[in-house]
C-alpha cells in the first residue's frame, strides 16, 4: 500500500495533526499556593501562524467573567506552574470560531463551589461532546489538571 496517497485514511489522520494545539495552563495562587485555589485557563496555539489564545474565567466566587486573551503565552507569566497537554483539534478552526465555541460554556456564578478548574472541565466536555477534540483527550487531560492542582499544598 502506498502510504504517500493523501487518501490513504491512516495517513490522513497522521497528516491532519495541525490547526489547533489545545493545552491547559496552571498556575500557582497567590499569596498561598493552595490546591483549591490554584488558577487554570484554556491555552490554544494554532498551527496557521495566528496568535495564541487564552481563554479562561476571571473575578471573585459568584461573579466569574470569561476573559480571552489574545496573543498571550501563558508560560511567561510569573505565576505559571506548568502546562497540561490536552492534544490537537480534529478539524481546523479560526481563532474567532474557537472562541465562539468555548464561549458557549456556561459559568455558573449561583454556586460557591463552581470555580475555574470546574469551567475548564466543563470546556474540555463540550469539545469533545461537539467532536472537536477526542473524548479520551478530554478524560485525560482533566486527570492532568486535577494532578497539577493537586502538587500543590493541601489547606492547613
């Protein structure tokens, strides 16, 4: 079998790893670097040379915001812990589709519980429920960001 046929599906699926890099970015809080309080936002960079994108909630308890900030690599912030990998899209999209599509996930501002960790599970989801990212990307990289938070100290 040829695999330099761009038909070939194996191939395809191999080739067509471009358009969007989907990562979580953590970060340590502030004063005291707690599990709970540890901040963490949707980090994508695409392949067609656009800025990257973050795309996370901001503000105190009950009253979150979304905030997308463009042309911003999360890594250069003080603050930044590490990186969790998330994997690629698997069709390409704009910036301005990415961001539409993120945008419809809903930020719970009635529960005292509901924090950024909680939205950007909840972003992951409605990824890979639209079929933009595999399922198995969005389980794994949940464990990821539940793991990042989790190096940090636990409450007194």
């Amino acid at each position: 079998m040829d695999l330099t046929n761009n038909s070939h599906p194996q191939y395809m699926s191999e080739n067509s790893k471009s358009g969007v890099h989907v990562r979580i970015a953590v970060y340590k809080s502030e004063p005291l670097d707690y599990q709970k309080f540890r901040h963490v936002a949707l980090w994508f960079e695409f392949d067609n040379g656009a800025d990257s994108v973050v795309i996370h909630i901001v503000g105190p308890t009950q009253d979150y915001q979304l905030e997308v900030r463009e042309n911003y690599n999360p890594a250069g912030s003080r603050l930044f812990e590490k990186e969790v990998k998330v994997g690629w899209t698997k069709v390409d999209l704009t910036k301005s589709q990415l961001v539409d599509i993120v945008s419809k996930t809903p930020i719970d501002n009635t529960s005292r519980g509901f924090n950024c960790q909680e939205w950007v599970g909840d972003a992951l989801k409605l990824l890979a429920q639209e079929g933009y990212i595999e399922q198995e990307e969005y389980l794994g990289a949940v464990d990821g960001m539940i793991d990042a938070t989790m190096e940090a100290e636990d409450e007194p």
